[in-house]
C-alpha cells in the first residue's frame, strides 16, 4: 500500500502500523457511532474514549491492518500519539467538507456534456 496525504503511523503493542481514512472507514465510523456525517463531527468535538478506540480501529483497517477491535482495546496505545494520528488522517477531508459532496457536484453532467 502506498502513502497518501493523510496516512498517519501509529505504533500497537510496539509495531508500526498505518492509519489511512477510506470510504470504508467513514462507513465503518459512521455505522458504529451513527448518524449522518454532520452528526459524527458534532458528536466528534467531545469524543469519548470508546469512540477513539472505534475510529483508529477503522483507520487501521482502513491502513491495511488485521486487528480484532477486541485485540485493539487490549493493545499498548499512546492515547495521545493515537488523538494526532487520527487527526492526520482525518485532515485528508481537506476543507471539512463533508465526503461525497463535492465529487457528487463534479460527477454530474454539465448540460453541454448531455446533450454530446
């Protein structure tokens, strides 16, 4: 797998692993915690530790990892080297705006292009 703005390293239980922020990863985040993605900033801006443990076990599996989330919740994790990690991966979105809203006005055709 190679690097990309927003992949972030991570060390669990003393080995390097990648966090990458993947459509999965929203999928995965979003499904876990619930709600739209509005809702999941929101909800973001006084996370608890259970949602932090939820979205890097995302990210990792977003970063090519094969981690039970129950083996991640056992794992040696810097909660503070894993908050700035997540926050890199999360900076891939850019702007903060949400994912899909963008690609979803560009993947419309433009009259001009229909009528080709």
């Amino acid at each position: 797998m190679t690097h990309r703005p927003g992949d972030a390293q991570i060390t669990v239980n003393g080995e390097p692993m990648k966090l990458r922020l993947t459509l999965g990863a929203l999928a995965q985040i979003e499904e876990a915690l619930g709600g739209d993605f509005d809702a999941l900033q929101a909800r973001l801006k006084s996370p608890r530790i259970s949602d932090v443990i939820l979205i890097l076990h995302a990210l990792l599996i977003g970063g090519g990892a094969e981690l039970s989330l129950k083996l991640l919740k056992a794992s040696d994790v810097d909660l503070a080297q894993a908050a700035r990690a997540i926050a890199l991966a999360f900076a891939a979105l850019g702007d903060g705006e949400a994912p899909g809203k963008r690609q979803a006005v560009q993947a419309r055709p433009s009259a001009s292009s229909a009528e080709a």
